[in-house]
C-alpha cells in the first residue's frame, strides 16, 4: 500500500494525514474548507518540525510534508489504497461521502471511518461492495495518541479487518479491535457514560469542571479529566455526538443536560478555539 486518502482535514484528519506521510506514506487530504486546510497545513508542518527537532522522526518536515497533497474533491479516490474518512460527525454527510467513495474507488479499495458513533454498517449500506467498508477509529491528538479502534462491521470481510490491524501496527499505533459494530464502540461508550454523568453534575451546579477533573485524576488515575478529555475533541464534536447517540435511542450515552450544547451555541468550542470549559492563551496553553 502506498496511498492514502484522508477525508476532512480538521483536528483528526489532519493528525491522521501526518502520522501517515511519517510513516511514508503519500497521502491525499481532501478538505472543502480552504480556511481549515490552511490551519491544517501550518498545523502539521510545525507538529513534524517539533518531532523532527526532538530527533523522533529522522527526515527534515519538509520532507514529511512534500508527501501530502491537498485536494478538493474525491475524484483521487479512484488511485488510492486506503481511503479514511473524518469529516464532520454527521449520518447524512457520511452517507453522501461513501456513496462517492463507493463510485469512485477501486472496488477492492478498503474504505475506513473515523466515526465516534456511527456504526460501520450504517455507512457501509452506502457504499458499493461493503464488505471493503471498516472503522478505523484513532484518538486524538493523533500524533500524540498511540490508540486506535479496528471496527468490523456486520459485512466488513476478515480480510479488509485484519489488513486495517496491519496499517495501524505500521503506522506504529496499538490497534484495539472491535469484534461487533454498536455505536460508540467500545472506548467511547465508556467515556460518554462518565462525561454524562460529568457534565450533568456541573450542569446541576454540583461540581466545577475543575474539581471533577483534578478528581478524576487523583481519584481514578486518570491522566486527563473528562473536562480536559471533551475540550481536546471539541465540544461541536462531542455534542454532535450525542445528538448521534440519543437518535439510535443510546440516551445514557448523552448528557440529559443542555450544558454542551448552550456552550457550542456561544462559541465555547474547546481548546481550538481558545474557550471551552476552560480558557487558553493563542497557543493553545491553558491559561490558570
Ligand atoms: N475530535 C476528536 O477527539 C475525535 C476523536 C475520534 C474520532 N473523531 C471523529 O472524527 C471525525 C472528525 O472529527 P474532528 O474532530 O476532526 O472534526 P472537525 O470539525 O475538526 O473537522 C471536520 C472537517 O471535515 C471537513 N469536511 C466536512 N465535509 C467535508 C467533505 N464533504 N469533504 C471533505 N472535508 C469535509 C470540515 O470542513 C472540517 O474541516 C468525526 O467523525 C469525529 O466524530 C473525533
């Protein structure tokens, strides 16, 4: 395999696309939002140039970079080996890319989801020859993270799931592989049951979300409170997928408070936007 298409180049795409031209791979990396590609771009040129710096990557980011193309449109579908999806967490315009992706790829061409929540068998009935249709579900940051869900739909063939096990070991990342498609797989089932319960706590006036979070980690060993978790990932993000959650009837997998989704309405969208549950300097570090 040599070429890899990346769908959407926001906060996971555009990690995704890096940690694969790291690894060698040449990657396409499809974007409709010229704004959100140029901050992906400046993104990743300074995240490699900080690993290059560190001496973990051994070629200059220019190097790293030369082999990402950007792209507007799927038409390069049909040259590539493996194709990931991670646009927005939204059922119809999922659809509408694997109808596309199922067209214009090779029919032998595995074609992977980053869904939080969707499941792969949903997707997978919009696509031609569905059986090439698997979730690779990684974590954010991506260059920073080393975990990924390999999710087998209902139809995903034991090849296409153990050739996706196999890309995830070569990009260096620890695959987790998920036998049965449910949404939310597993990772994120148990964390949206706790940041459910989080956020409904803070909602209700119970807790702040600095006090839950210092909890958590002191309490239960987390590295991260689920606070700092939800600002990472974006809270657009997390609310789209609850909203995902509560229309397959998966209600304890979503806050029963409004919380999330009065802060998305005023702007407070995370760390990428410096205002989330907590605030951040231009730099993305958390101001005291
Ligand atoms: N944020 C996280 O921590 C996280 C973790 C794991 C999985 N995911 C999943 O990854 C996916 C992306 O999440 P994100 O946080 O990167 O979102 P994001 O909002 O940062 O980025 C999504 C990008 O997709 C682009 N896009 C929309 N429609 C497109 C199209 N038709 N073609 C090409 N690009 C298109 C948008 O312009 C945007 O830049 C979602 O499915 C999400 O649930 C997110």
């Amino acid at each position: 395999m040599e070429k890899v298409m990346v769908v959407g180049a926001g906060f996971m795409g555009a990690g995704i696309a890096q940690v694969c031209a790291q690894r060698g791979y040449r990657v396409e990396l499809v974007e409709v939002n010229p704004q959100a590609l140029e901050k992906a771009l400046a993104g990743m040129r300074s995240s490699v140039a900080k690993l290059a710096a560190k001496g973990l990557i051994s070629e200059p980011a220019e190097a790293v970079l030369a082999r990402v193309e950007p792209a507007e449109g799927l038409e390069g579908a049909a040259q590539a080996d493996l194709v990931i999806e991670a646009a927005f967490e939204s059922l119809e315009l999922k659809l509408k890319i694997f109808a596309e992706l199922g067209r214009l790829a090779r029919p032998d061409t595995p074609l992977a989801s980053n869904t939080s929540s969707i499941p792969i068998g949903r997707l997978a009935e919009a696509a031609s020859h569905p059986e090439r249709v698997l979730g690779l579900h990684f974590f954010g940051p991506v260059p920073l993270m080393g975990l990924v869900e390999v999710v087998k739909g209902a139809q995903t063939s034991t090849e296409v799931f153990e050739r996706g096990v196999e890309f995830i070991r070569r990009l260096g990342k620890t695959p987790v592989k998920v036998e049965k498609d449910i949404p939310g797989f597993v990772m994120n089932r148990i964390f949206a049951a706790a940041f459910r319960e989080a956020a409904d706590l803070v909602a209700a006036g119970v807790v702040t979300p600095a006090d839950a979070d210092a909890g958590m980690k002191l309490g239960y060993g987390w590295n991260a409170g689920p606070f700092e978790i939800a600002d990472n990932a974006g809270l657009d993000t997390i609310a789209l997928i609850g909203k995902f959650m509560k229309s397959v009837g998966e209600d304890d997998l979503a806050p029963r408070s409004g919380l999330v989704e009065s802060m998305v309405a005023g702007g407070r969208l995370g760390r990428k936007v410096g205002r989330g549950f907590y605030d951040y300097t231009p730099e993305g570090k958390r101001k005291p």
